[in-house]
C-alpha cells in the first residue's frame, strides 16, 4: 500500500467519525407514549409472547434480521494473525457490505482467544441474539473445528465465509467456463496452487457438484499434496495423489483447470504449455495474482481467465454470494446453511451469467453489452438481478432441503427484494467501473485547490483520470509536499500555467475572441478572460480538443462560473437547454432531482426535455428511472399555471417515451410513497418510490435539494450539467474532494460512453 493510499485510509476510517457502523432506532420514539411502549411497561407484552413461543422472536425483535461477524483476528486478510482486536476494521468493513447489498444488520465481534474451545463457547452462547453467524479471517485447521462444533450446537446458520463464500463464487465461474469449452465437471482435471481453508472450501464443493476427486491434485508452498506426505490434516489427506510428482509444474501436464487461491507469481508463464488445450486460469491471489492476465494470455490466448481484481474481467468476488445466501437463509428462517443452499447459490450465480445482460448493467459499462463469454463468466456486483436471483434460489434450496422453519411465496418473495437493488452504497460503483481504465484527459479549472488536487490523487489511483490543471507552477510544488501527495507535475498531470505558458494561452485567447466576441464580452477584456479565469481556460482547453472533459469552478459562485460556461461550451445537437441533475444518497435509496441550478422556471417542453436527459443519465448509474413530476397538486386537483404546465409536460414525455415509468403531477410524499400512490388513484405507472424528482422550477428543486442534504447529512452527486455538446461540470462551493472524484468519474464515463 503507498502511503496516499495509507492516509486516505486512515482518514476515511477516522472521518467524520471514528469506525463505519453505527446503529440507530427503527421505531418513533417522539413522546411518552412511544417511550412506554418501547420501554416500561409496553415492552413486557412482546417478551411474555417470546417466552411463550420462542419463533416469535422473528416477529417482534430484529433478530430475524441481524447476523454476527466473527472473527479472533488469527488469519486477517494478507496481514496474518494481527489479533482481534486489530481485525475489527475488516469486520466493520464486512457489516457494510452485508448492510449495503442485503439490507442486513450486522454486530461485528472480535473474540480474544486463539483457544478453539473458548472460541466455541462464546459464540454457542449468542445465539439468542443472532439469527445468523459468519465467520470471519480465522486460520486453518482451527477454522474448520470451529465451525463444525458450531453447526452442530447452533440452530441457526453458520457460515465460514473465507471457506464457502470463495468457494460458491468459483464454482459458479468454473461451471460456466467449462460451459464455454463445451465440458462438464466431469471432464475437469483440476490443479490447485494453494491448500488453505479457501482452496479446500472450493475442491470440496466442485466435488459435490460432479468433479471427479481423481482429478484433483493440490499444492501448497511446501509442493504437491501427495499420499506419503506426513502431518497432513483429515480434509486435506482426502486429497493426497498416489504420485512421486512433487512439484507445481510436474503435476500441470494435462491440467485444463488451476484453481490459485496462494500467492503472487507462483505460476510461470514457462509452464503453461503445459496445460490442456483451452484451458481455465483461475488466478485468485489478492492483491497480486498468481500470474497477471496478460502474460498468461501471451503465452495461451485459448485460456479463459479469472482473477480476484476489479481491473480485470471475471473478478471472484465473495460479494456476490455472502449477502445473499444470508438473505435468502434468514427469510426463510433456516436452521443451517446446507449443501443445497451452497450449490443453488452457484447456479443461480452462473446462470445469471447466462442470461441477457440487465439493462442498468450494460448502461452501467457504458452501453457495452456484456454477452455471456470469456470474459464474462459470472455477473457483475452490481447486477440488480442478483439478490432475487440468488437470495430466492437459496430460500427455496432451504425448504426443498427441510431446513426452513418458514414457506415462503418465491415469486411474491423475489418481486420484494427487486426493490433492494438500488442501495445506496451502490450508485458510483457502475460509473467508476465504466470509467476505470479510460484514461480520460480531465482539466481542472481550479488546479490550485486542495479539494480539487486530492481528488486528482484518488482519480490517479482509481485509474480513472489523466489529468490536466489550470495553476501556477510556482505554487504546487510546496503545496503537494506539504498535502503529502505523490503525483509528480508534468509527469502524472499537466499544468498549463498563464504565467509561464504563453503559447498555449495566446491560442486560447484567439479562440475565445472569435467566440466571446459576439457573446457581449468587450474586446479589452478577453485576454483577461482567458488568463485570469480559469474556469474559461478550462472551457478554451475543452472547446479547442486539448482535453476530453472539465471541472470548473468551486471557489466562487455558482451562477458566475455557468455564464462563462455557456459562453463556450455549446448545447447538444436539438436541445434547447442546459439543465443541472444533482443526486442525493440517503439510506433508503439514491435519489436524484432535476433541474437543480439552471432554468429558473422551465416551460412545460423544458420540463420535459430535462426529464428525458435525467432518465437517461440515471441509467448510465444502472437505475431504472421511476419518474415523478411534482407540484403543489396531486393528479389534477388544482388548475392552477404549475399545476397545468407540469400536467402538458407529462404528456409530452409520455409521447416521446412511451416506456419510461413516469407519473405525475404529484406531491412529494405520493412519489416517494407507492401505498399512498395506490390509494390516490388506480392505475400508477411505477412502483416503489421515485428515483427521479422533477420540479416545477428552480426556486422548489434547489431547496429542496439543500434541505434533504444538510437534514440528513446525505453526500451529492453533482450538479451535474446535462443537454452540453462536451463533458463539463461546474463545482459548487461547498464540494468536497470526493464529490469531485464523483464528478470525476461521470466525466470519465461520459467521454468513455462517447468512444
């Protein structure tokens, strides 16, 4: 890890508070009555109802929504034995993403023992709190002891994650790479570079699932696995070959399959001619693969390959099973988490990767469609499918097994959790992946901002950004020092300096003369546009082709920055307006509002325009767009001027997209609210809550945009100016650096989308 990397980290985890949990109430409590039946004496009823029948827990407890992580700290992450107390950032960092994909609620708890019997004990006795157990970062052998005791005395479910997580990810991309190679499980012959919990978790499973355990051989960093190797554990002496091979590349002859769950570089490019024709390359290894995908491709383009990276196709990534085997586990109230349920979570993971990609996801990678192949063999993380998919293929293995305690109706089941899928932790996950890699050449108008030179650092780490800054020379190189950031000037970014780079700006001032000069700027005064402005340098530098996007302003006010903007930068082909979408993310969802900054009082045609515009962009975040047109008046009960221009609006929007889910004119609550939609009139045209407000005028969405903000502390995405012919973004004042790496990465996916 590099030491901006180290810093942002720490930061993050200190910021604005320490940790990344905290737990709030789920119940009102605003008056005496709320604290009586919360408390004394109101709480007594539930507790006689539970002592009675313990199931009830589920129903007046969160019990039935609330999973421990568990971890002694013995195997964490590549830091080893670091200790419990040490593991509790990745257990926090666990809790989130259950949190943010599942809906989970999560007690992270760090055991300090190493002793397996003291382990046991301390969690045996939790289980009335929990309903669901996942074990976490514990090392072999003790973590198989674990959680056998485990399942055996608990009634609920116990999960070793490192162990079956890993293993469901990669037998669900081992079974549709084989699918590719027209092969089954049967005609594997797998090689493994690694005999760890993981590496055993996944052998154990593709041998329930149809591999031949003769067609197993495993290694580890002392070599192979084999028959006359003393001190092996039961699970591993399953595996040991009647062989006198004893190296990796003596058992890779033939081999059409390597599983590495080890360590970086271990495989050889030398030696994977070896291998059988078309052959699987499973490099697991994190951060650091067991070979890099592209010297592997080098020496065999026939192999498909899979590595545990984001920056790479075909990332085994535990998050795609973990929440939703848990999900699935708990809704159903199952006792364990079985075989079946294992197995029915793989399939359901290949076979989502089998289907048409999801719309939101194609949109999401910037309108490439991501087709069933060698470089797609398992879904994405963000696939909006993959919660009903998997959740509900695991509830209905539970039944089907008789480990449920609870029938659930599987259609009506999926159809609730569809609404799961825009958690708000979610929404830059797509645009940074669209981005990542395009290295797309950003100017920053403000170049000499902190906020704005931060952002530039995690863009350059993200691999999302080349960029370019308006500043002086003169000024950065103490100012990065003193930031502690390691981008090198003229190396990593370019400066273009109005102090010293005179014959770029002499460029920039003959183009912005032919421009401004009919735009109401006096002649005097555009040589002092264009050096003193550096909003209109960035501009100039877009406008003349010098780079791909710009961000610009964010040191002064907003409106002052977009006279300038529009002055340079042109609408978009057939649009008669530029228009600002900004986005919140609350808890419940992202939510995103329209127009924010720009059309003071839009006209009906406006309005739709801009709806239009946003539904689009809502896409490119791989959401479906569910669109309210607000107002003072709920479905025609006023006649007033908003009321009626917002209602020839609709129509308009309805004439030129006929599909789009939107509805209209409304109140606030009734978009935000669908029983409140149903009881108001019949026929809704969308379900759920809008994604998508849009206001009557400006004065309505800028306020309410603010207000949302700063009552719920909630970050924003943007403004973010859509209807210009090139990417360009005007900062507000209040931006903080990782709202500009926000708006970095939808520039970035923009010019990327745009090829």
């Amino acid at each position: 890890m590099d030491d901006n990397t180290r810093r942002a980290a720490l930061d993050y985890h200190r910021l604005p508070q320490p940790g990344k949990l905290a737990i709030e109430p789920t119940k009102r409590m605003v008056n005496q009555r709320d604290l009586a039946l919360a408390y004394s004496p109101g709480v007594a009823a539930p507790c006689e109802e539970i002592a009675a029948d313990p199931a009830k827990a589920l129903d007046y407890t969160a019990r039935g929504n609330l999973v421990a992580v568990i971890s002694n700290g013995t195997a964490v992450l590549g830091l080893g034995a670091i200790g419990a107390l040490a593991s509790k950032p990745v257990m926090e960092g666990k809790a989130v993403l259950f949190k943010k994909f599942a809906d989970i609620d999560v007690f992270d708890i760090e055991v300090d023992t190493t002793d397996t019997d003291k382990f046991v004990e301390a969690v045996a006795l939790l289980e009335p709190t929990f309903g669901g157990i996942n074990l976490e970062d514990i090392k072999a052998p003790e973590c198989f002891e674990i959680e056998r005791r485990l399942k055996e005395r608990m009634n609920i479910p116990v999960f070793h994650d490192d162990q079956h997580g890993t293993a469901i990810v990669v037998a669900a991309a081992v079974r549709n790479a084989l699918v590719l190679q027209g092969k089954t499980l049967a005609d594997a012959k797998l090689v493994t570079s690694g005999a760890g919990a993981a590496a055993l978790a996944c052998v154990d499973l593709l041998v329930s699932m149809g591999l031949p355990i003769d067609n197993v051989t495993m290694t580890d960093k002392d070599g192979v696995i084999h028959s006359g190797r003393e001190g092996m554990l039961p699970n591993m002496a399953r595996y040991a070959r009647d062989t006198n091979a004893r190296t990796l590349p003596d058992v890779l002859p033939g081999a059409n399959l390597f599983l590495g769950l080890s360590a970086p570089g271990v495989l050889k490019p030398e030696w994977l001619p070896l291998m059988a024709p078309n052959p699987l390359i499973f490099a697991l290894a994190n951060p650091e693969p067991e070979i890099r995908p592209e010297a592997a491709r080098e020496v065999r383009p026939d192999a498909i390959i899979a590595t545990g990276r984001s920056d790479y196709p075909n990332q085994v990534n535990n998050v795609l099973c973990f929440p939703y085997i848990f999900r699935g586990a708990l809704d159903c109230g199952a006792t364990q988490i079985n075989e079946a349920m294992k197995v029915a979570a793989a399939d359901a993971i290949a076979a989502l990767a089998r289907m048409p990609a999801h719309d939101s996801v194609a949109q999401a990678y910037g309108g490439r469609k991501l087709v069933f192949g060698a470089d797609y063999i398992i879904p994405t993380p963000f696939d909006p499918r993959l919660i009903g998919e998997i959740a509900g293929a695991v509830a209905k293995a539970a039944m089907d097994s008789g480990v449920a305690t609870k029938t659930l109706d599987l259609e009506e089941y999926k159809r609730a959790l569809s609404h799961q899928n825009t958690r708000s932790g979610q929404l830059m996950l797509p645009v940074f992946h669209a981005a990542r890699g395009s290295q797309c050449r950003i100017v920053y108008g403000e170049g000499e901002d902190e906020r704005v030179l931060r952002a530039i650092q995690d863009g350059l780490d993200e691999g999302i950004v080349k960029p370019t800054i308006v500043a002086r020379r003169r000024l950065l190189e103490q100012k990065l020092a003193d930031m502690g950031l390691s981008f090198q000037l003229d190396r990593d970014v370019e400066v273009i300096d109005p102090e010293t780079d005179h014959d770029i700006m002499r460029e920039l001032v003959e183009a912005y003369r032919a421009i401004a000069a009919r735009k109401g700027v006096p002649p005097d005064e555009i040589l002092r546009h264009v050096y003193r402005r550096p909003t209109v340098t960035a501009a100039m530098l877009l406008r003349t082709g010098r780079v791909d996007a710009a961000l610009v302003g964010g040191r002064s006010e907003y409106w002052g920055q977009v006279e300038h903007v529009l002055r340079i930068i042109d609408r978009a082909p057939n649009h008669s307006r530029i228009y600002a979408l900004s986005g919140l993310i609350l808890d419940a969802g992202a939510l995103f509002i329209t127009d924010t900054h720009m059309v003071p009082d839009p006209t009906p045609d406006q309005i739709a325009e801009m709806t239009l515009l946003a539904s689009t962009e809502l896409q490119h975040f791989g959401l479906k767009p569910r669109v309210a047109l607000l107002s003072h008046s709920n479905f025609g009960a006023s006649n007033s001027p908003s009321a009626r221009k917002m209602r020839a609006a609709l129509d308009l929007v309805r004439q030129a997209a006929p599909d789009l889910a939107v509805d209209g004119e409304m109140h606030a609550d009734a978009a935000l609210s669908q029983a409140l939609r149903e009881r108001l009139i019949p026929d809704s045209r969308f379900e759920g809550p809008a994604n998508l407000l849009v206001m009557p005028n400006l004065d309505a969405a800028n306020i309410t945009l603010t207000a949302l903000g700063a009552s719920s502390s909630s970050p924003t995405v943007g403004p973010m100016l859509i209807g210009t012919a090139q990417p360009i973004h005007v900062l507000t004042p209040g931006v903080t650096a990782r709202g500009i790496l926000n708006l970095t990465a939808i520039a970035a996916a923009e010019v990327a989308r745009e090829g």
